[in-house]
C-alpha cells in the first residue's frame, strides 16, 4: 500500500471538498475526493497549502483520520484560535470548495495490520487523529492484533469521534479503550479531573512485559509527559513513537 | 518564551520529500555534536519561512537546514554524520 510513493517526489493533488461534519464542540471532519489518490498508511498526514489572492502561502500538516478508502481522505482540523489555516478549514471551507493537498507523508508513525503484536496508543487532545486511522485500519483489515487506547481530552464535549469510540469499544475484538478528562468529567464519573499521570498510565496500558509498539501524539507537552510516564512503567524507550505538534496549529 | 515551539521531524516529511526520493522520517542519522542516533521524525522542527531546520532532540544541535527560494533548495546537513535512508 503506497508503495508507488515511496520513491520520487509527493505530488501536489488539488482535492475537493464533498462533506463536512462536527467531530466535537471546535473539530470538523473534512471529507476530500482526490482523483489519482495512491492511498495512505494508518498514521500519515498530508500538508496542506492555502493560496491568498496576493500569493502568500501557508502550509500546514494535517493527519490522516480514515483507513484508506479508494480516492477519498478524511482530514480531522481541530480550530486553535487565532489560528491562519484552521478557522478557514473548519469553519469557512465548504463542500464544492478545492483544496491543495500533499502526500501521502511519513513512514516512521505508521503502523502496518500485518503487524500481530500488542499496540498501544496513547492520545492527547487533537492527537488522536491518527490513532483513529490506525483503529479504523485495524477494523478494515479484521486485525487482530490487540489494541489499547488512552485518550486525554478536555471534557466530554471536546471528544473527538465519540459515537464510533463508544461503538468500537463494544464491538471492535480485542480494543480496548480508557479515557483521562482534564477539565470536565461525564456525570457519575469515578474520578476527578486530572491529566494523564504515573497512575493513569499503569493501569490501562498493557504490561510492560508484553513489549506493545507504542504510538503517543498530542501537543509537545504531553507527548514528553506521557512517554516519560511509558518508560517509568518499563517500557523500552525504541519502542515509543512520538508525533508532536506545538500550540500554534501544525499536525492536526 | 523560555522554550521555542517546535513540531517533530513527522512535520518536515514533506518539504524533505521535495528534495530527497524517498522518505526521511524513518531515516536514521547520527548527531555530529552528541552522538545520539535517531530517526530524523524524533527530532525537533522549527519552521520559519523561508526555511525549516531539524535539530537533535538530545542536544537540540542543528542537523539538517533546509531554505527554498525560485528555482533553487539549500540543504545544510553538516550536523549530521550520516543519515540512513530506506530504499525499497
């Protein structure tokens, strides 16, 4: 899969926009038809160019959510505020509208279903995003490789893909999934509000024992803390793949 | 600001994959100024118009600086002492 990439330059593809829904309170999901799409990995992004009138460019780079799925992609855009690329993503672009995308990127945070052993994903915030592709690959491909996933996030609300979460946790085989609120619980949750910590990580994570491929993204600060936390649990430091993005916006 | 912002390596893939024929954030190299060995996704990027610059996320030493202008890419890699690449 994407094999045709691997050598000679990404090409620029001009997507088009055939659907946009809510994904939480601030993300959208921008559904993208790319003609000549080769298709995606679980866990690449693409960089996106926004073109103004007088020329200036920005361009920023935007997980892949879904499993690959002939020419079509799905981009998750959480909006930062202030931000110069996803107000415009999220709220202004609409279905009809063309977007130039590049890709498909990356080939270290991947994760391939041929692969068996145990996986650990761990989220914070927008980062779950490409943890998404890689439970929706587990699914398509009828993986049975077992999964486990924290996911740190604001408030109920602020839950990306709560629906499917909710779904997959009962009927994916060997998913499992546990969530960590730092600023708003559900009702009758058992535990107070707090960020992803030693205590947190030791008891929904596989066994350190188990040697899981272990795929951690969210913003800077949480991606040290949660993968310090990994190695204290015992984890081997080669086995952590880390994707960071800073508070201005950037990968998801 | 006490710390700059930065993305990782997975953030340069892209401006990388314009000069280089295959991918790099999977690519090991090896900082001249600590030693340490990784792939170029685990270091840290900071991303400047007109140019990106890959540094080592032990020692924070440059690694890779790439600036595009017209027609042209400038590619410093003198901090590193190799980088394997993959070539499938």
């Amino acid at each position: 899969m994407a094999r045709t990439t691997l050598l000679g330059r990404v090409a620029w593809y001009v997507a088009a926009v055939i659907e946009r829904r809510d994904e939480s309170e601030t993300a959208r999901t921008l559904v993208l038809k790319v003609p000549q799409w080769p298709g995606h990995n679980a866990g690449q992004h693409v960089d996106v160019r926004l073109t103004a009138a007088d020329g200036y460019t920005a361009v920023r780079s935007y997980s892949i959510a879904n499993a690959t799925q002939g020419d079509l992609l799905e981009l998750t855009v959480e909006q930062v505020p202030d931000g110069e690329v996803s107000p415009y993503l999220a709220r202004t672009l609409s279905p009809g509208d063309p977007l130039e995308i590049r890709g498909p990127l990356g080939g270290w945070f991947v994760w391939h279903p041929v692969a068996l052993e145990p996986v650990q994903l761990v989220a914070g915030g927008s980062g779950i995003v490409p943890l998404m592709a890689m439970i929706r690959t587990r699914a398509q491909a009828h993986s049975r490789a077992p999964f486990r996933l924290i996911y740190s996030v604001r408030s109920p609300g602020a839950t990306m893909y709560a629906g499917e979460l909710r779904r997959r946790a009962l009927e994916d085989d060997g998913l499992a999934i546990a969530y960590v609120y730092t600023r708003a619980t559900p009702p009758d949750w058992p535990r107070p509000t707090q960020r992803i910590n030693a205590t947190t990580i030791a008891e929904s994570v596989f066994p350190a024992g188990q040697n899981p491929a272990c795929f951690v993204c969210g913003p800077t600060a949480f991606v040290e803390a949660a993968s310090g936390f990994l190695k204290e649990a015992g984890y081997n430091p080669t086995r952590i793949k880390t994707e960071r993005f800073g508070p201005s916006g950037g990968t998801s | 600001m006490s710390t700059p912002t930065f993305f990782d390596g997975n953030a340069a893939a892209g401006e990388l994959r314009d000069v280089f024929a295959t991918d790099t954030t999977n690519a090991a190299g090896q900082c001249v100024a600590c030693g340490a060995i990784a792939p170029l996704a685990q270091g840290h990027v900071y991303a400047f118009e007109p140019g990106i610059i890959v540094r080592c996320a032990i020692c924070e030493h440059p690694l890779v600086r790439l600036v595009k202008g017209a027609g042209h890419a400038w590619l410093d890699m003198r901090g590193l002492v190799y980088l394997r690449l993959e070539i499938p």
